[in-house]
C-alpha cells in the first residue's frame, strides 16, 4: 500500500501516530482544491474489511470517506485515545468501533452525539446491541469461539469451554490474547458481570498459572494454531475464517453452550460530537446500518455475522439462534473498561 496519504485521494493513513497531522492537512486543503464532500471515518476494523462497505457508499452517495485505522496492536486503544484527546476540537465525523465496550467510554467522556432521530434501520437490530439513548448502534457481529488445530487435537479431547484454557493437561498448550485491547478485552471484562469477581479472577489466574500463550492479536493466534506452533485458543470468527479459507486443519468451537453461552460482540457505530462534517456523518452512519452493508460484511471472507433478520449470508456463517449467546449488558462492560484494562495489564505483564 502507498505509504503518501495524500497521493491516493486523501483516503488512508497508515499511521496512528500522524492521524492528527495528516486529517488536519487534508480538512485545510480540501485534498488539493478538490470541492467533493467528504466524511472522515475513523475505524479500529482492518481496512481490507472495511473497504468494500466504504467503496459502495462512495459510489452510491458521491462523498469521499476519509479512512483513519487502527494497528493490530493497539486494536480500537489507539483511536479511542486519538478521539478523546480530540474532543474538544474534533477531526472525525463517524467512529466504527470492532467492540463495543470503548464505544460506551467515549459515550461516558462527551465524546459522542446522540443520533435524534435514530438511523433508518435502528428499528431492525435487536435490543441487546443498541444504546437505549441512541448514541450507538451494533451491526456485523463476531462470536468469540476456540479455534482447534484437528491435527493436534483428537476430536474426544475437544475443548468446548473456557475453562479448558485452565486444564492441567493443556499446559503451554492454549492461548488466549493479552486482554488489553480489542475484543478480549470486552470479553474478559464482560465475564466479571456474567461469572463474577471471584470465578473470574480464578479464571485469569489459571490462565497464567498454565503458561498460556498470549498472542497480540487474535489474528496471530489463530495462524499460531492453524500452523500448528498452539493446539487451541480464544479468537474472533472473524480471524478462524480467514485462517480456515487459507487450508490449515482447523475448526470453531461454541464454546459454554449449556452453561454461559458464547459471546457475541457487535461492531459499532456512532456521530462524533462536533464532527466537521454532521450531515455527511449520518449519511454514511446510515449506510453502515443499512441491510446492504450488513450482507456485504456477511459475504466477506472474514463472514461477520449479520444483526439483523433475513441477510443473506454464505451457510457457515451462524447466527444468532444456530447457537447460545451470552447475555451481556454492554453499558456495563463499558463502565468498567478503564479499570479492569488498568488490572489486566499489571497481571499480563
């Protein structure tokens, strides 16, 4: 990908760090006197997602999206801590969140504007995904399941729980992600509302007491497991998709389907507060809820998982209903981001 911004329609910006510079240049200029509107998008999904959504709304509307991403390693931290430092003089128009939980953070801190009237297909997304105050929406949802190399795992010692990742005789053997970004960090921190303090304290300490790996990213560890170097460990469908197309002896697991259920996490969207560009902002923020999009994601090869009723979508991609989800008030989770990520990077140092 050309690393120059501003040599490919003012679209990308590969690096976090110069998100501040390169926005501020491109809103002054207008990207070298070029009159065409424009939204500016930050997103912590990868940009390969991301861009055929972001293609079809500029095809169907005219409007260019200015791109801003997120790295790997600082999956959703790094942008989440660029829109709070810009609060009170914003660059974006339209944060897409891959989780939830730093979404209802910036809900907390001032950050984001209230959608009144909601966004045309607020009415088709469940309950559980929307911000009763419309100031987030969820769509495109990813299961967080156990990614199993069949190679090395004979199909009646198949993990089919968390605890398994605690199991003496998977020591050094499983993985789970550090738990201080992204989606294991909802994910850890929605347990301590869904097992509670003590079970879920036990959890973590068994994972470090049995030597699991701990990747940066879930898409590291789902290629750790499809090469064979890990025999299992959490990850997003997302990610086992991506590893399963290219070959590897691989399989998803549901993990807690009679006890918890499996988790479920939505990507949001939501209005920047201030945003230079408010219309344009709810014309793509619409459109990233609209059904269209939902399919698109649905028939990507990373397959999210459709919120809404009737998408079409390939065979494997589950939904809602093909298994048991975990029931997770997600205002909560995102109440307590900060404090537990404070706790999980002191005990996953």
């Amino acid at each position: 990908m050309n690393a120059d911004p501003l040599r490919r329609g003012c679209r990308f910006a590969s690096n976090a760090g110069l998100v501040g510079t390169i926005l501020a240049l491109m809103l002054l200029t207008g990207c070298g006197g070029d009159e065409q509107e424009q939204v500016v998008l930050y997103s912590s999904l990868n940009e390969p997602t991301a861009r055929p959504v972001i293609d079809r709304f500029e095809e169907k509307t005219g409007i260019r999206v200015i791109f801003q991403g997120d790295t790997e390693r600082d999956k959703t931290v790094g942008l989440v801590q660029s829109l709070l430092e810009e609060r009170h003089r914003p660059r974006a128009d339209v944060f897409w969140n891959s989780e939830t939980a730093n979404t209802v953070r910036l809900q907390r801190e001032g950050v984001l504007a209230r959608l009144d009237p909601p966004p045309d297909s607020a009415a088709l997304i469940p309950d559980a995904y929307v911000d009763p105050e419309g100031y987030w929406f969820g769509f495109a949802a990813r299961a967080r399941v156990l990614i199993v190399n069949t190679d090395l795992v004979e199909e009646a010692e198949m993990p089919n729980s968390m605890w398994d990742l605690t199991d003496e005789k998977w020591r050094g053997k499983a993985a789970l992600v550090r738990p201080v970004t992204g989606t294991t960090l909802t994910h850890m921190t929605a347990l301590y509302e869904i097992i509670g303090e003590e079970e879920t304290n036990r959890f973590i300490q068994g994972v470090i007491d049995n030597e699991c790996h701990l990747p940066p990213g879930n898409g590291r560890l789902a290629q750790l497991v499809g090469q064979g170097q890990i025999h299992f460990g959490f990850t997003d469908t997302s990610d086992f998709r991506l590893v399963k197309n290219e070959g590897y002896p691989v399989i998803a697991i549901y993990p807690d389907q009679d006890s918890i259920g499996t988790m479920l996490i939505p990507n949001t969207v939501s209005k920047i507060r201030g945003g230079p560009n408010p219309e344009n902002a709810r014309k793509l923020i619409n459109f990233l809820l609209s059904e269209e999009a939902e399919e698109i994601l649905a028939h990507h090869p990373r397959g999210h998982i459709p919120l809404k009723p009737d998408i079409d979508r390939p065979e494997e991609v589950l939904v809602p209903g093909d298994f048991e989800v975990m029931e997770v008030d997600f205002q909560r989770v995102g109440e307590q981001i900060t404090t537990r990520l404070d706790q999980f990077d002191r005990r996953f140092r």
